[in-house]
C-alpha cells in the first residue's frame, strides 16, 4: 500500500500536507473532495466572520450540489 502526499506550499514559508491511504479509488478520492470542500468553506465562514450575504451563501450551495453531481 503506497500513501500519497500532497504538500500545498502556503505563505510564511510553511505548508498543508495531506496524506490520502493508497491505492487510491474513485471512491476514496470523491471522499476526500467532499471532506476538502465542507471542511474549507467552513474555515472559509469563520475566517470572514460569517459575513458573507445570502446571494454569496446561496450560490455556494448550488455549487456544492453541482460538484457532487458530477461524480
């Protein structure tokens, strides 16, 4: 079994790793898409105080639904 690690270079000379269990399936990988997006735009809101207005909120919903849709 080979685990992947994917290293996101950020500011500050540090970095986000993430380490995903191989082999890697369709299945594992959908996961950690949804995991990432749900996981991100949560910090995304805390980090913007929640202020984001209804039309912003609303649009990210309907592109939440078209992501998964296309899996």
């Amino acid at each position: 079994m080979n685990d992947l690690e994917f290293t996101v270079p950020l500011p500050g000379n540090c970095s986000a790793v993430l380490t995903v269990p191989g082999p890697l399936t369709a299945e594992t990988l959908h996961r950690v898409e949804q995991e990432l997006d749900r996981r991100l735009g949560s910090l995304r809101r805390d980090l913007t105080g929640g202020g984001a207005d209804e039309g912003a909120r609303e649009y990210e919903s309907w592109m939440q639904q078209l992501r998964r849709g296309k899996q």
